[in-house]
C-alpha cells in the first residue's frame, strides 16, 4: 500500500488547466522529485496534497483514505507538513519560538505543552543545521538559513511526509549543498519527501524517483538518471544548452550537473 496516492487530478483556474489527470503514488522512505518549466503545475500539485485548494477531478488518497474534502489542518495532524516557496517566519519571534509553533499547533494528538515544544523544537534544529542559532532572532538570519527555518517548522509537526517547495531557489552552490545534506540528514530520520526542485544536482544526489510536469500533464517519470536524458524533458524542460554540456568529447553521456 502506498503511503500517497494521486489519481487522475486535474485543476483549472479559468480557462486554464493547472493540472490534468495527473498520478502517481510515494512509497515510504522515497524521495519523490517534481521538475518541470515554471507554470508547468507543481506548486499547484502540492497545494492539492496539502489541502489548500481542492481538484476539480481526480482524488488524493492517504494510506487509501480519501483527502480531496479534508480540511488544510486535518490534513497536518494526519502526517502531512509543507514548506512554502516564500517564507514567511514570524518576524518578533526567535528561530527556537518560530519552529516550536510547528510542535504547538501540528501535532495530531493535541498540543504539547510550551516546555517539551521548545526541546523539540532544539532537536529539529539540530537535524536542519540551526542548532547553534536557535536563540537568533529571526530577522537576523540569511536567506539560506530563513529556508533551514521554514524546514524546521514543518519537521516540528513530526510528519510522515514532508512537501518541500523549491528549498533550494536562490541559493549559491555552497548552499545548495549545504541544503542538500539537510535533506538527506531529514530523508535519514525516516521522513517520506516530495520536493520540487531546479537544480538537477539535487533531483539526482537525493531522489529516488523523478516526476517530470509539463503544462498540467505528467511528461515523464521514472530513475532521475533516465529521465533527465530524456529527449522529451530536453526539449520541454531542459534545453539543448543543457543535453550538449551532459555530452563528453566522444560524445557519450555524462552524468546530469546543474539545470
């Protein structure tokens, strides 16, 4: 049984389709990478999965439980947290304040009381790398690290399946690998991932699996090794720019580098 399962949803806003007829399943412990153009869907996938907006067709199952008439917040307390491509921290709070909010309201068996939120909220920070700057306040932290916190947040819920939204836009190549570790140290905890990313590196150093959407549909899916040399995802997603530098002098492929 898996742990996610989409089947055949579709989304409009207005006369244009979001999303159409799309599926898949997640697995436990698989890290499931979403690609694709910008206004390709993906956003609005997770937005579905989460709860914050309904599909028009299709259904969302959840260990085969339907999800699609579920509230945002009952959909939390089943297991199921997000980050968001803008984060948006509360700004009189410290990091340590800020990610125990996750602990305090997340949790599906009521709340835990103040104390025990802080001390999980300093072993989520540990595991995301902000352990050291839990008593920051949250104005003070760099772009990078305001992204560890919005990671922090959504691991303090205790979920089972972690929806990450582009955690790694705008980040230099340090960053990124920094960032990249975190995933994985969060993927080793025994959190179930769906990430959607543009920075190949990532889709092939952590991703079991990769989901390529173009224009609502599902386009491709499979290793990300494969799909990624996929002539169809080159030339939807990725561009000859891309496919000629995965190309050695004797014209074998290499494997992918940074979109």
């Amino acid at each position: 049984m898996s742990l996610l399962a989409v089947r055949d949803v579709s989304k409009r806003f207005g006369g244009v389709n979001a999303l159409a007829a799309v599926s898949f399943d997640v697995d436990r412990g698989e890290v499931l990478g979403i690609i694709g153009p910008n206004g390709a869907g993906k956003t609005t996938l997770l937005n579905c999965i989460s709860g914050l907006i309904r599909p028009d067709a299709g259904d969302i199952l959840w260990e085969e439980a339907s999800l699609t008439r579920v509230a945002p917040y009952r959909i939390a307390h089943l297991g199921i947290g997000r980050t968001f491509q803008i984060v948006r921290p509360f700004p009189s709070m410290t990091v340590r304040e800020n990610t125990a909010m996750g602990a305090l309201f997340g949790r599906p068996h009521g709340r835990l009381q103040p104390e025990a939120a802080m001390r999980e909220a300093d072993e989520v920070l540990e595991l995301v790398g902000l352990g050291e700057k839990r008593h920051y306040p949250v104005l003070r932290l760099t772009v990078p690290d305001r992204k560890r916190l919005e990671v922090a947040r959504a691991l303090a819920m205790r979920p089972r399946l972690l929806l990450l939204d582009e955690v790694m836009a705008g980040l230099n190549q340090v960053e990124v690998e920094q960032a990249l570790q975190m995933v994985r140290r969060v993927r080793d905890s025994g959190v179930t991932i769906v990430l959607i990313e543009h920075v190949m590196r990532v889709v092939v150093g952590v991703c079991t699996r990769a989901l390529v959407l173009n224009f609502g549909k599902t386009l491709v899916e499979g290793p990300p090794a494969d799909v990624l040399v996929d002539p169809r995802v080159i030339e939807a997603y990725l561009g000859e720019r891309y496919a000629r530098r995965q190309k050695g002098a004797d014209g074998e492929r290499q494997p992918p580098a940074d979109a």
